[in-house]
C-alpha cells in the first residue's frame, strides 16, 4: 500500500533522501513538527531516541515507515519512508 505512493505525482513527495541515516534524520524532523503541535500528550513510553532508532533500523533492513499523529485543528499529519533501489521523483 505504501509503495503506491511511488505512482503519485511528484508534487506530493517532500523530500528524495539517498541514505537510510538521511532518510530517518528526515522522518525524525517530521516526528518533532507533529509532536508540537499534538491534539494529545503523546504518551510518556513513546520517546524520541527510540522513534530515532526504530526509523533507523527498519530503513536499513530494507522496510518503508509510516507515521502519523492528529494534530490540532484537528487535522492528520502523517509522513512515510520508501525506500527504493532507484530514484523516481
């Protein structure tokens, strides 16, 4: 489902990152942004340097991540990784 994004146009990708250490720096940013502006405290277990690390992982054994949070407004933010053995967009 989420590679299906490589068919969408390019306007709607944000970034082409060309590490996984680069990609999950990207994500990382996206994470913080969200978790400002959140419609609820995100829990106390869920902390940084284990999104950090988690992105990190699952990049380089060759996953796509998909995040997401509700965010005030209320409105959904949600960001994803795919990763990919050539350059598309």
């Amino acid at each position: 489902m989420v590679r299906a994004w490589l068919r969408k146009n390019s306007r709607l990708i944000r970034t082409v990152c060309s590490t996984p250490e680069e990609a999950a720096a990207w994500a990382m940013t996206q994470w913080t942004r969200a978790r400002a502006e959140s419609l609820t405290p995100v829990p106390e277990w869920i902390v940084d340097e284990e999104q950090e690390r988690s992105n990190l992982y699952e990049l380089r054994v060759g996953n796509d991540i998909s995040k997401g949070l509700w965010v005030k407004g209320p409105s959904m933010v949600s960001w994803g990784v795919v990763g990919t053995a050539e350059r598309c967009h």
